[in-house]
C-alpha cells in the first residue's frame, strides 16, 4: 500500500529562493532511497479560516509563506529505512533549513483512495 509524508512549513517569503536551492539539494536524497516522488508547493491561494488554517496550524507571519509539501514512497516499509538511512546521512544532516523546522507539521499516511486519470 502507498504510503505518503505531509509536510506544511512556514517559510519566510524572502527566502524563497533559498528554500527552493534547499530543496533541490535535498528532495533527490529521497529519491535515491526509494521515494516514488517529492513536490514542494509555494502557498498561492491559501485562504485565512474561520477556525483554523493553514497559516495559523504552523503559526505563520505576515513575512511568511506557507509551503505545503509531500513525499510520495511504495510503502511504510520503504519510507521507514529511508528515513533511518537518511537521518544517518551526515550530509542532509548538516543541510541547513531555510525555516524554522520547530513549526512545521509533518506525518506519515497511509494511502486507502488514489484515483488517477483512466480509471473507474
């Protein structure tokens, strides 16, 4: 079964460039462990809820724009080692994070529904 880590990150909106650069360097690390995919999404239309949103779930700015980010990967098991691999991996350790890691949100799901074009 697919399984897929989310990730919603508040990043300075100066700094796009940077975390672009950053993510370049690190996302292929993800692939070269197994990842089927990895998209990071700049927050373009991301609306201020009446409850929560967003923004307010990882305490985000007005100088701040949110990035919403998953990783795509075969199965739990996979993600698993990659993560421990990587985690190893002095290099993406010592990559520094063009946000504040301590305010992103991040888990792990498993996929139960995917619908893909030419099915159903």
């Amino acid at each position: 079964m697919a399984y897929v880590d989310g990730f919603v990150i508040p990043v300075k909106t100066a700094d796009k460039q940077a975390f672009l650069e950053h993510a370049r360097r690190i996302d292929p690390i993800f692939l070269e462990h197994g990842a089927l995919r990895v998209v990071e999404a700049w927050g373009d239309d991301v609306p201020a809820g009446k409850v929560t949103d967003f923004a307010r779930a990882v305490q985000a700015t007005g100088d701040e724009t949110v990035v919403f980010a998953w990783i795509e990967w075969p199965d739990k098991a996979v993600r698993d080692a990659a993560m421990k691999a990587i985690q190893s991996n002095a290099a993406a350790r010592a990559e520094p994070m063009p946000f504040d890691g301590k305010r992103m949100i991040f888990g792990g799901f498993e996929a139960v529904v995917t619908v893909e074009p030419g099915q159903g």
